[in-house]
C-alpha cells in the first residue's frame, strides 16, 4: 500500500498575482499617458535605512530589479508618447521606508527563529514642472520566518523580486 502526499498552492501564475497586488494600489490623480517623458529618479531612503549600510544594499538591490523590469518600458512609453502633447513629464521615485530582509546564514542556523523579512517600500511619481504628488503607492510585503525556514530562504530571497515586479505592475497598469 502506498502513500500519496502533496501540496498544492495557488494555482495562479505569479504575473497574476503580481498584477493582482499592483491593482489593489490606490492609482494616480492623472492618468500617466497624459505625460510625455518619464524619468526614473534613483532610489531614496529612510533616515533607518540610510544608517544601516547592509539595509541600503539590499534598498538599492531592488531598486536594480525595478529598473531591470521597468526602463525599457518607461523608454518605449517616452518614445511613443503623442507628438501633440506638451511634453509634460513624469519623475518615478522609489523610496525606502523600511525593509528586513534575513541572510541565507542566519536563515540555515536560525531557520524560523530568524523572523520574518519584510519590505515596505513607496513609489513616489511627481510632475516634474509643478512638483505635484501623483501618486504615492505603499507596498507592503512580508516572507514570514517558517516559510523562509521551509524553503531554506528562498521566499526571503523571492521577496526583493516580488516587489519590484508590483511596482513595475502598478506603472503598466496606471499608464
């Protein structure tokens, strides 16, 4: 006699459920096609971020995978703006407010005791010429410590990349 054990998980791809989150995010006043040019501004930190180097490398490691998923988008939204409009443009700022992200050691020698990561990160969008706030979309997200200890860091590793795909989901979505 035989044992059949399994698991099952969402059944969603995680393009879905990326999109899913980025369009639970309040959208900008102004829709972003109205804009012309589109400027990714580099990231910007909390003063608990800015004073914990380690922090500020993992802050500009997803803000490399933001722009990885984003430029060439923003490029090509730039290039097929409408001649007709007036040029107006769009400043894209990521800003870190504050992030956890447990290292692979810490997770093989502590596994769950080592806690959950977390990111919490904002996208600041700004009309260049008034300075006016369009948007400022929080995401909030969390690997909780007995997953990451499940999947041996895996979702702690996941995590950085999950939100910078949402951030790039939300700017496709609201264009």
């Amino acid at each position: 006699m035989g044992v059949l054990v399994g698991c099952t998980s969402n059944t969603a791809s995680r393009k879905d459920v990326v999109y899913a989150d980025a369009a639970l995010l309040a959208p900008p006043t102004i829709k972003l096609s109205s804009y012309k040019n589109f400027e990714f501004a580099r990231m910007d930190y909390s003063d608990d971020v800015k004073a914990d180097a380690p922090k500020v490398e993992v802050a500009r490691l997803v803000e490399m995978k933001l722009r990885l998923a984003a430029e060439s988008d923003i490029s090509a939204w730039s290039a097929a703006a409408n001649e007709s409009d007036d040029g107006k443009t769009v400043i894209i700022t990521p800003f870190m407010k504050s992030l956890r992200v447990v290292s692979n050691g810490a997770r093989m020698w502590a596994g769950a005791f080592a806690g959950e990561s977390f990111v919490d990160m904002e996208l600041r969008i700004t009309d260049k010429d008034t300075g006016e706030l369009l948007a400022s979309p929080t995401i909030r997200k969390a690997a909780g410590g007995m997953a990451g200890a499940y999947s041996g860091g895996g979702t702690d590793d996941s995590l950085l990349d999950y939100v910078a795909e949402i951030a790039h989901a939300y700017l496709v979505i609201n264009l």
